[in-house]
C-alpha cells in the first residue's frame, strides 16, 4: 500500500507539472520587476523639448565674458580672471559633453521617427545638431565627425579637419531645409519651444545658421563664403521680431533662466558692496555705450550708492563707470563707484535668445559690405540690425520703472548719432558692424568670440597692468599678454583616442593644455589682425 499511495502521489505530481507550470507566462513574471511609473522608451517630443532646451547659449562663461572685455574683476585668482589677465588657463578645455548629450539625444529622436510625414522633425533636429556640432569646433578645431556616434563599431573615431566640417554642416544643412516640406505635419507642435511647429520659421532660422557659418569662411575661402550667403538669403534668413529663436523663463524654482543663476551665484547674489569674485562691467563695455549715448546702458548697468547701511540703484548714464581690465589685485577703495549689471539684466525670468533678426541683418550688412548679392544695402542692413537688436530687449520683463522697450525715438537718436560710415574704408565699416554685434549679442559669448576672432574687431587692450610709466600685460601671464585663440582639446581624449588626438594637435601647431600659449588658430582665423595686442 505503501509503494502505491507514493505512486499515486508522483502520478500527481507530474500532473500538475505538465499542465500547470507551463501556464505560467514568463513574460508576465518579468513585469513583476517592472517600475509602473518609469517610462522604459524615449517619447520624441519629449526628448525635442530637451533638445530645444540644450541648444540655446546658456551658459556663464567667465573666461571669455572677461576676455572680451564685457565683465572685469579686481581679483587675481584663478575662477575670476582667466581672460581678465590670462593669469591660468582655467576654463579653456573644448567640451565634448556633445557627444553624449544633444547629438545622441537627436540622433535617437530621428531613429524614432522614420517615414515622409515626420520629414520636418528630422529636418528640425538636424538644425539643432549642426547647431551644437558648430559651437563645438570653433573652439576646439578638428574633431570626430565622420567616424563619431557609431558605438561599440569604433570606439576611436579620427579627427576630422574643421574644413571637412564645416563643408559637411553647410552641406547637410542644406539638405535638411531643401527636405522641408510645408504639406507634411509641423514640427513636434506645442513641445516645440522656439516656434510651436512652424515650419516656415524653422527654414528662417536654418537659414540664418547657414548664414552664419557661410560668412566664418569670409576670409579663409571667400567664394565659397560668398556662395553659402547668398544661398541662404535666397532661402530666407531671419526678419522679423517674431522670428526670433528664444526660450522663456520664470522667476519660480526650476523654470529660472540658468545663465543668470550663475551670475547670481558667482558675483551678484547682493547688490553693491564686495562680491565673491569682485566682478564689475568692463570699462571698456561701458564706455562704448556712454560714447554712443546708447540707450541700452541704463537698463543693462547701474552704480549702488551706499546709504547707511543699505545701496540704491544709480542708473544715470553718466555716472556708470566700467573697471579696466588686468589692472588690480586688491579690492580698490572706489569700488563701490563701479558698475555692475542692474536688476534689470540680472533677473531670473530674462529669456535667453539663441538666433534672432538682428544677427542676420549685421550679417547681411556685412556681405553687403563685401559687395556680395543679399537684397539690400549695408545702410539699410545695418540699421535694420541696430533696431532689432534694441527691439529684443522687449523680452525682458520689466523690473520696477527699468522697462525693455526702447521708444523709436531713442533707437533713431542713436542712429543719427551714430550713422553708418557708408563713404568710410571696408576695414572701418567691418569694425562698426562687428562692434555692434559684440554689443547686440552680449550673452551669447561663444558666438562672439568667434565673430571677434574671425573679423579682428572690436580692438581689445590687454596691456592695462601699470609698470612704471608703462602698461604692460598682467606680470607672469600664460599666453604673453594675449587673448586665447582656442581651446584645447579635452585630456580624457588623450586617454582613450590617443593616436587620433597626437594627430589632430600636431596638424593644427598644437600642443596641450599648460604647454601652449593656445594661440593655434581655427582653420577659419586668418589674415593679419588689426594690429592689437591680441
């Protein structure tokens, strides 16, 4: 009986195997370790947002605020004054973080969507990309492209030349605005910050990038740069207000404008009085604009007058007062005389403009001046740029009786006062547009340094440190009293692509970061300068 009962119960056991565990799904087992509130795939639009968000100038770049000379500080130290005196390297390595960040973002936003109805998406995201890859090798030169982003199938891509670069942006650019398509669905709608899905904005904006990268070979090839420009002003570049590529914020905990968050965090988390890196407006920022009554001064700057124990707000165009730069190492008993960004400027819902009407009609006045086909006059152009460029501050929200808008009377004022030198030399009507963009752009300081670099103007003094009855650059500076022409290439690159990296350094007169004056030039830097220091 025993033997049978056992039998019995192997019987039922094998039973209960065949026809009971092979319902058991094992897929519904492997959700049991499923997060129910975690999204396990990207959402397009959601990622393009991010995208958006990325692609704007967002950062506070104290090394190149200082060396062109729009901020100054007093102090000698190594986070304040890397282009103040040049006094370190500090802040001068290329950013790869490109790579990981908004060219793998994009890259997995257009493998997400294929097919002839998201044509104007990809084409969006392609603008973005080249956008980002632009910043990137301006400053930095050569770099991967061609072999980069392909994963575990090349872990050591080579370094392009940026010539091969910038034929490859321009050429891809192109493609991505020719394959727009007014008949297909926007692009991403509402999740679209800069233009809600329209597609025509896009293209002006496209455009306008392509017009921007057409005019960096101005010097270098300028018949190629010639073709570009007038290429993307036959597509349409920017005109408008409304065309204006920009993000919004707001003055509530995560929505804040994050560049003006790190001047707040750096210098100016108190009005008036010493602040943590000793940071003012340069005089030489501050004296353009008093000697061209330009009426963006008293919104953007201000003196804080000591009352008691408190400091007023002194908008008064004549007493703002810019520190020079590469002149002090201990706090100057005026410092309070000095001026500093007002509340204004530094105010945490400022939107931050990636591309704007105003860029393209300098651009415009600048191809005009070379004699070059873009439908209008450099007078005309110019004006346009100057009035564009005021008419943006209208974004700003005001801050008590500081207003962004700039009556028309004041912007024609500054105009008769400061005409365009129609009958002057091409040199000196260069130096008038490109110091109007180095006003007009302030924020934007990647783009301006590499307008500056590529155009010699404006003309910075480096040489202020007083030595006797001579000035001199600051004593003991890295780069012999000189502004920075590019940065170097990041040392983790050394690490991992080393035979690539060997390669690109020694074929641009390169070396490395604290063993170079990093006075290599960009492919796209040449001619003569202007005679500066720099």
């Amino acid at each position: 009986m025993k033997k049978i009962f056992i039998k019995s119960i192997y019987v039922a056991c094998m039973f209960l195997i065949a026809f009971v565990i092979p319902s058991c799904n094992s897929e519904h087992l492997t959700d049991l370790n499923k997060n129910p509130n975690a999204i396990e795939y990207a959402v397009p639009q959601y990622s393009f947002t991010s995208a958006v968000l990325e692609s704007g100038p967002t950062q506070s770049y104290g090394t190149l605020e200082t060396g062109l000379q729009y901020r100054s500080t007093y102090k000698e130290n190594t986070v304040s004054s890397p282009g103040d005196r040049f006094s370190s390297f500090g802040g001068t390595i290329a950013n790869f973080d490109v790579f990981k960040n908004q060219w793998n973002r994009l890259i997995q936003i257009v493998a997400q969507i294929p097919g002839p109805e998201n044509v104007n998406k990809r084409a969006a995201c392609n603008i973005l990309r080249i956008l980002a890859i632009h910043r990137v090798t301006d400053v930095a030169g050569d770099m991967p492209y061609t072999e980069a982003m392909k994963g575990l199938d090349n872990l050591k891509p080579k370094y392009d030349t940026q010539k091969s670069i910038y034929t490859a942006m321009l050429n891809e650019l192109d493609a991505a605005l020719k394959s727009m398509d007014a008949s297909k669905p926007n692009v991403f709608g509402s999740s679209d910050l800069y233009f809600k899905g329209d597609i025509t904005k896009w293209k002006k904006f496209g455009y306008t990038l392509m017009l921007r990268l057409g005019m960096r070979l101005s010097d270098v090839e300028p018949a190629t740069a010639k073709i570009w420009v007038e290429k993307a002003v036959a597509g349409g570049v920017m005109a408008d207000f409304s065309d204006i590529a920009y993000i919004k914020y707001a003055n509530v905990a995560g929505q804040t404008n994050p560049r003006i968050d790190q001047y707040i965090s750096v210098d100016f988390a108190t009005p008036g009085g010493d602040n943590s890196s000793g940071g003012k407006w340069a005089a030489t920022f501050i004296d353009h604009l008093k000697a061209t009554n330009d009426p963006r001064l008293p919104m953007l700057s201000v003196v804080w007058v000591r009352s008691g124990s408190t400091y007023n707000p002194d908008n008064t165009p004549a007493k703002q007062r810019g520190m020079i730069n590469g002149t002090m190492n201990l706090l100057p008993a005026d410092f309070d005389t000095y001026s500093e960004p007002s509340l204004f400027y530094l105010n945490r819902a400022a939107p931050i403009i990636t591309m704007g009407a105003a860029e393209a009609y300098l651009l415009l006045a600048e191809g005009a001046a070379r004699g070059w086909n873009v439908g209008t006059t450099a007078k005309t152009a110019y004006e346009n740029g100057v009035r564009a460029a005021m008419a943006e501050w209208a974004l700003w929200p005001a801050v008590g009786s500081v207003s962004g808008v700039i009556p028309a009377s004041s912007v024609n004022a500054y105009l008769t006062a400061n005409p365009y030198l129609v009958n002057d030399t091409f040199a000196k009507q260069l130096e008038q547009i490109s110091t109007q963009k180095w006003i007009s752009m302030h924020g934007d300081v990647f783009e301006v340094y590499s307008n500056w670099r590529r155009t010699k103007y404006p003309v910075f003094n480096y040489a202020n440190w007083v030595s006797g009855t001579a000035r001199i650059p600051w004593p003991g500076n890295v780069t012999g009293g000189k502004m920075f022409r590019r940065f170097s290439l990041p040392l983790s690159e050394r690490d991992v692509n080393s035979v690539n990296y060997q390669d690109a350094i020694k074929r641009q007169n390169f070396t490395e970061q604290n063993t170079d004056l990093l006075q290599g030039r960009m492919w796209w830097d040449v001619g003569p300068g202007t005679g500066q220091s720099n």
